[in-house]
C-alpha cells in the first residue's frame, strides 16, 4: 500500500489578539450559563475582520509555499476545504482557493461535516485518494471566521458562548512519500447525535428569512451536559483504539494535539489517556476555540516551538459537533 506523509503544516491568526474584556465588560453581558466550565472564557482570541474563507486560507498557505516552492504547492493534486462559517449560499470556498493560489487539483472537495475535527477527516479523505489513484499531493484546508461575525452581533456578543471561539486557518500539505508517514486514522460518524447541536432564531425564522433576531448556538444546561459527557467520551475512545490498532499504549504518544473547545475537555482528555500536559500542547489561552483551524494552527505551533521532534509519534484527535463526529490520526514526525 502507498505511504502517505504529513509533511509540514501552517497557521495564521487574523489582526491584534482581542481581549476577554471586550466581552466581559459589554453593557449587559451577563448569562446564567457563564460559569458553566464549558464557557470558561480565554484570555485573548483572533477575530477577521472582513476577510473571507479564501483570504484566511490564501495567508496560511504562505509559509508552505515558501518552504516548498510556489510551483510545487500549484501543482497539487487534491484540494480539500471545511469552513466553518461558509461566506456564501450554495458555493464552497474550495474553488475560490484554487483560482487565489493557482492550483489545477483534479480532486477539490469542500467538507461540510466534522467541524472541530475535520482536519483528522480530511487526512483521511486525502490518504484514500492517494493510495487508491494517481494523485500523489494534497492540500488540506481549515478555516474559521466565525468568531469575528456570527458571535460579535450585538445581541449574541452578551452571551457567554460569544466569548469563546477564535478566528484563524490552519492547512497541511501531504505527499505520497514515507517522509512523515500517517500511521492509521480512525473516525466515527455517529448519527444517533445528528442534529442535536442546533442554531437558534428567537423569533422562530429560517436563518435566510428577514427579520432581525439574531443568530447564536441552542445552547441549555442540558444540552451542555450531553456534549461534556460525549466529548469527554469520544475522544479517549478514538485515540485508545488508534493506539491500539498500532499495537502502542496510549502512554507512547509523543504529542497529543485536540481541538480545542474549553479547558474542561484537555483536562480530561490528557487524564483519560495518561498523558502528562506537556505532552499535550493547546492554544486556548491565546486564541480560544477555534473549531476546525485549532488541530492544524496548534500542531504547528507545537513544531515550530520544538516541542514535536523528530521521529515523535504524534496523535491528533477530537470531536465534532455535539458528537456526530469524532476521529484521531497517527503520524510518525520526521522533523
């Protein structure tokens, strides 16, 4: 079977870091659910600031082109895209990405589901490509914009979920080479939890009717409860049964890398597993949830900090949603 590598990855972060005070003290900023351990707010995040899906992902791909050569990153095969707020109706920014950077892909795919784990998804969407046709590259996309638009409105801005997500983009390039191999992926699509994270109109519209109430996440004490337990659940349950699946204890893991949701989930992901923090890098602090961007822009810093070495097993990880997704992959970092 064809190797195929994660060979280097980049993040960008949009504008000055904001702090948690631009919501903390916003006139009627109070919300029964804002000492629920789920919304426990960072201390800074990103937010655009008028820029689109393809601009976010136009500046991240910046450093793999100069690592690697404009014509080499041109040339790829597959483009895969999950953004996490669409900027339009019925068209993804996939083909937006293609024209920006001038790629040609015989394979380009925007990903709607997986959300916070979607970059785990699309390396495996992108593995199956390779090994099963001719393409022998890939460039994976992450972008995130909702931070700065959807959880700014003057009306949501108050809440305690506003607080928490962060804009920023994330992407992975990977070849058909045994340079920085994936090992094996695991994912789980769960449809018992479909639709159970749902987005809320006060006045009961369709988000494309007119009307003025504003759009924000059903969030209830319930329903937060389910997604604790559920989070808390899978990722463990991924990454216990990809390590198994390499015949490694999960107490090998090098570096472990989630999505980012809230200081509750590391926690308990790096007890559940054994693993001490360090071996556990995160970004919340500095950039909040960032969704589906959080597993790239993370592992990059964690490359570029030096804390992922050569030859380090690395294992991303996490969920989706209020659970309809979850799935953790395996790379041997060649440094």
């Amino acid at each position: 079977m064809t190797t195929v590598s994660l060979i280097d990855v980049a993040g960008y972060l949009p504008g000055e870091p904001v702090p948690a005070a631009y919501y903390t003290e916003y006139p009627g900023a109070e919300d029964k659910l804002r000492d629920n351990p789920m919304f426990r707010i960072p201390p800074l995040r990103h937010h655009v600031a008028g820029e689109s899906n393809a601009d976010l992902v136009e500046r991240a791909v910046q450093p793999l082109i100069e690592r690697h050569g404009r014509e080499e990153i041109r040339s790829v095969d597959v483009l895969l895209m999950h953004s996490q707020l669409p900027d339009i109706p019925f068209v993804g920014a996939g083909t937006e990405v293609a024209r920006r950077l001038g790629l040609k892909p015989r394979w380009l795919l925007d990903v709607a589901n997986a959300g916070c784990a979607s970059f785990v998804q699309m390396i495996e969407l992108a593995r199956t490509i390779l090994t099963t046709t001719d393409a022998n590259t890939a460039l994976i996309c992450n972008s995130q914009s909702a931070a700065g638009q959807l959880f700014t409105q003057p009306d949501v801005r108050r809440l305690a979920q506003a607080a928490i997500p962060g804009d920023g983009c994330g992407v992975g390039y990977l070849t058909t080479s045994a340079a920085a191999p994936v090992l094996d992926v695991v994912t789980r699509h769960i449809g018992d939890y479909g639709g159970d994270m749902t987005a809320v109109l006060e006045d009961g519209r369709k988000y494309w009717e007119p009307g003025e109430s504003q759009l924000r996440i059903g969030f209830s004490e319930e329903a937060i409860a389910t997604v604790m337990e559920r989070g808390n659940r899978l990722v463990p349950e991924v990454v216990t049964e990809l390590c198994g699946r390499l015949g490694l204890p999960t107490s090998a893991i090098d570096t472990l890398v989630t999505n980012q949701p809230n200081r509750a989930f590391l926690s308990n992901w790096r007890q559940a597993l054994g693993l001490p923090k360090e071996r556990h890098p995160d970004t919340f602090d500095s950039c909040g949830n960032l969704f589906g961007a959080g597993i790239p822009i993370t592992l990059d810093r964690a490359i570029r900090s030096g804390q992922v070495k050569g030859g380090d097993l690395v294992v991303l990880g996490g969920f989706a949603h209020a659970g309809d997704f979850a799935g953790a992959a395996a790379i041997r970092w060649s440094g």
